[in-house]
C-alpha cells in the first residue's frame, strides 16, 4: 500500500513481492545463525549434523520446486494451447478455491514444528491427538467457504465480471481439490518432520509427472475443465496417499 504513494505504475505488485521476500530472506538468516549460536558449545563446536541436515533439506527442496513446477504447468500448457482468456479463466478460479487454504497454513505454521517435537519423544499417541486436533480445525474453517465455491460457482465468479462465469465447473473441481486438501490435514508435513522426506519427494515427483503428462496429452482437446481435473486428480495423490502412508509408519489416520 506504501508503494502507491512512492510509484505509480504497473511494477507495484513486482516491487512489492520482490521486497516482501527480501525482508523474509534477511529476517530467516539472521534468527539461523542466531539458533547456530545456540548449538554451539564452549569449545566453539557446533553439534548440528549438517550432512544430515543436508540429507533432509535437499529432500525438501526437490519436493518444493517439483510441487511449484507442478502447480505452473497446468497454466503454462494452457497459455501455450489454449487462449488467454482460457488461462485468466482458469487463474481467477484456481485463485478462488485456494483462499480455503488459508487455514490449512496458518495451522502448519504453528503444528509443524510441534510434530517434530513430539515425534523426536517418540509419543506417536500424542502426535495422533495433535494432528487430529488440527486437522479438524482446518476442516471446519476451511468448509464454509468451500460449499460456497462448489454450489454457488456462477455467483462466485460472476463477481469477477460476466466473462468469468464459464469457469463455473472448473472451480467446482478446484474447489474438491482443496476439500481433499482440507480433510486430510497436515499429512505431507507428517512424513517431512518424522524422517520420511524422501517418501513424500518420491510421491510429489511420481504425482507430478503423472498430471503434466495427462496436461500435455489432453489439454489441447479438452481444455481447462480437463486441467482442473488433473489438478483434482493430483491433490487427491498428494493427500491421500500420504494420508496411508501415516498410517502405516505411525498407525493413526
């Protein structure tokens, strides 16, 4: 909101994000090497096993750029096949049915590293209860605004402007994609914090190449509606699967 005191064009949005994420960067530096300091003994030995954390983060990081390149593609095959009024369409929507997710990170922010803890004392009945606790939580936040999207999609949309409105049946699958989403809470986080991150990379990858193969073979023909349903299609992968594999390493749904 400052900017538009300071500038007035079209790069406001970019200056904004741009500043945002350098101030996120200086801020997570500065409080790491503040937490190094705490590992650090008396002799100036740091008993932090960076190989292992090396192990766990690069982990993390193929399966963040796999599920970002993953959630880009769907819209850069529509922009390549399609038309751009297609890919305004299919944004606004995507745009639309993921402000339910809202929830969903507030509450990772705060249980994330709370199942690390808990899983490091080995209370896997403990861990149950608080992922439990916190998966209805999302649940129940996120389900108002969810029956709306899937009801009332011609309203929802309709709000963006008249054009919008043929993207109805694509927002009601976008907005399934995050019901799955919602109702099996923090599962990918689970398997993250517990010593399971290669199973979750393993996962986001077999799921990504499975959904941008079916974008690039049937988007053309099928258009948008078909990308929402590989989107759909997806999340159902990236949650439920998961959501089995909890089960079977700590034995709770």
């Amino acid at each position: 909101l400052l900017l538009h005191f300071i500038m007035n064009n079209d790069s406001i949005p970019t200056v904004a994000y741009l500043t945002g994420s350098i101030i996120t960067a200086a801020i997570s530096i500065f409080w790491w090497l503040k937490t190094i300091q705490q590992h650090t003994d008396a002799k100036g030995t740091n008993n932090v096993q960076l190989s292992l954390a090396f192990d766990v983060a690069s982990s993390m990081f193929v399966t963040e750029m796999i599920g970002f390149l993953r959630s880009m593609m769907d819209t850069i095959i529509i922009g390549r096949y399609l038309t751009v009024e297609d890919v305004g369409i299919y944004k606004v929507a995507m745009r639309t049915a993921t402000i339910t997710s809202i929830a969903l990170s507030s509450v990772l922010v705060s249980i994330t590293p709370k199942i690390a803890e808990v899983f490091a004392c080995g209370d896997n009945k403990r861990m149950a209860q608080v992922v439990q606790k916190s998966t209805k939580l999302i649940f129940w936040t996120s389900v108002p605004a969810l029956v709306v999207f899937i009801l009332f999609p011609q309203f929802v949309l309709g709000l963006f402007g008249k054009g919008f409105i043929v993207g109805a049946n694509v927002l009601v699958l976008l907005s399934i994609a995050q019901f799955i989403n919602a109702s099996t809470g923090p599962v990918a986080n689970i398997l993250s914090m517990t010593g399971k991150h290669k199973v979750l990379r393993n996962i986001t990858v077999a799921t990504s190449l499975v959904t941008v193969t079916l974008n690039f073979i049937f988007v053309r023909e099928y258009g948008i509606l078909f990308a929402a349903f590989t989107n759909m299609l997806g999340f159902a992968f990236l949650n439920l699967i998961p959501m089995f594999m909890v089960r079977y390493y700590y034995g709770f749904y």
